[in-house]
C-alpha cells in the first residue's frame, strides 16, 4: 500500500478541520443552554443568551427543586419506563420483524403492506383513546406510559431490511443441525444484528425519556407523572405565578420565567445523553447496511 502523498494528507486535514467546526457547531446550543440556565432572569431579557453572562444565578434550579421529592419521583418514573419500555418495544419489533424478512413466511408481502398502512392512516385520536382505556383497562398504571408505543412499523421496517441483508445460508446451517426459528432468532441473528438493533434501541429510548403526551392523556396519578410531564407543569406554573410565590422561593420577586425553560432543558437531557457514547459506533452502520437491501 503506497503513503498518501502530500495532496491527499492536505486534503484529509481540510476534512479533519471542517468536521471539527462541524461538530463545535453541533456542542455551541448546548453550551449556551447550559450558561442562560445559570444567567440571571434580568439580564436573560434585556441582554439575550450570551457566553460571558453579566450575572449568574440559581433562581431557576431553585424553582424546579422547590419540591424535589416529586422531581425524584419523575426521574424514577421516567427511567422505570424508558427502560421497560425500550426493552419491550426492541423484542416486539424485532419478533415481528425477522419473519417478514423470511422469503418462505406466506403472505408476508400482505402483512408488511399491513404494518406499512399504519404509518400512514390512523383511526385518530378519540378511537385511540376509547380502545386504550376502556378494553385495553391502560389508565392510572404504569403501563399506559409504556404499551402504546411498544410496536412501531418505522422500527420493524428498520429491522426487517437488517435481517434481510444477512444470509440466508446462516440460518439454513443452522436448521441442518437442528436448531429451531427460536434458537436462530435469539443464538445466530440478534448478535448479528447489534447495529440495527443499537440504533433502534437510541431511537426507541428517546421516544419514551421525551414523552409526556401519554402522560397527560392516561395519566392522572401524581405519583406516575413521568419527568417531562412535571416539568412541564413546573414551567407552566411558572410563567402563571405571582410575586408572592416567587419570594417564598427563591426570594425574588421576579420568576426566572425564561431562566428555568433553560433549566428544565439541562435537567431532562443529562441522562439520556450518555447513550450516544456507546451506541454511535454502531448507529450509522446500522442505518446504512439495513437500507441497502430492500
């Protein structure tokens, strides 16, 4: 293999240094977010966000950790169903998913049209809520944060393309020496797809730590209010609060009405965050290898 000639290393360092600007361009927001969680309400509004604020405060995290039992108590809820839920949608999807990826699975062209239709008509909202809580019985459970969501045609069809582009000849070895559907799924193709599955894994976690729309809707339990939901509500009550409430607080008459919708970004993101480490690696292999076989 020849060395790469003076050409070439120049180019290479061109692209090293725009991806590096590119990738401090992605870090600049959250950076910025980080320093208006810690700037004072003030000069928030009268001066914008800015990296050298004027005045540091911690009236915002003072507001949201007013009532840090119920803070703690969201997270536990959050991370309770991020995990169940992530877990439980990856296996329903990827047990739907491997037999529509078999040639021999009769009728598969009809049942992946029908996982296909879904992405694209919906009963609504209202029959939606009817089948879900009244012969589902999901309300008021910690449940009704997590089966909603536990199949997704996008997911299966990503999984289902995965499948497909690996051998067939693996599992047919593998039935030669008597190994049953099961035993293939769960010993040959799943340690085989960790990509696809690593990338749907990320997209299926967001999902569930990002949401507060099936808390609102089957939720009326303080207790199972999940983290986004109460922040929700924390800001809210915010913005609408008076100066009274403000100095029992966090003494000032003033809300940090802009500060803590900063804050609050800060609080949800930390934990979530740490996946990308160890699933980006796999992700854009994932996404690549399961499209180039249709």
């Amino acid at each position: 293999m020849r060395p790469p000639t003076t050409a070439e290393r120049g180019l290479q360092a061109a692209l090293i240094g725009l991806l590096s600007l590119a990738a401090l361009a992605c870090l600049i927001p959250f950076v910025l977010t980080f320093i208006a969680s810690f700037t004072d309400e003030n000069a928030l509004i009268e001066r914008g966000i800015s990296f050298v604020p004027e005045l540091l405060s911690l009236n915002s995290y003072k507001l949201l950790f007013s009532d840090m039992a119920r803070v703690v108590n969201g997270y536990k809820i959050t991370l309770a169903v991020t995990v169940l839920g992530t877990a439980l949608s990856l296996m329903v999807n990827a047990l739907l998913a491997y037999p529509l990826a078999k040639k021999t699975l009769k009728y598969r062209n009809s049942l992946a049209f029908y996982c296909f239709f879904t992405m694209l008509f919906s009963g609504g909202i209202v029959p939606w809520y009817i089948v879900t809580t009244q012969y589902l019985g999901l309300r008021n459970h910690l449940l009704a944060l997590i089966i909603p969501y536990a199949a997704n045609a996008w997911y299966m069809f990503l999984l289902r393309n995965y499948f497909k582009s690996l051998p067939d000849e693996i599992g047919e070895s593998a039935q030669i020496d008597g190994a049953g559907e099961l035993r293939i799924f769960f010993g040959i193709i799943m340690p085989l797809s960790i990509p696809a599955l690593a990338s749907v894994t990320l997209f299926i976690s967001l999902q569930y730590w990002n949401d507060w729309w099936l808390g609102i809707m089957l939720n009326e339990e303080k207790s199972l209010m999940p983290l986004q939901l109460l922040l929700r509500e924390i800001v809210s009550n915010a913005i609408f609060a008076q100066g009274e409430n403000a100095t029992k607080i966090i003494g000032s008459e003033r809300l940090p009405t802009e500060g803590i919708k900063y804050a609050a970004t800060i609080i949800t993101i930390g934990p979530i965050i740490f996946l990308y480490p160890f699933l980006q690696k796999y992700f854009v292999k994932g996404l690549m290898v399961g499209a180039v076989k249709g």
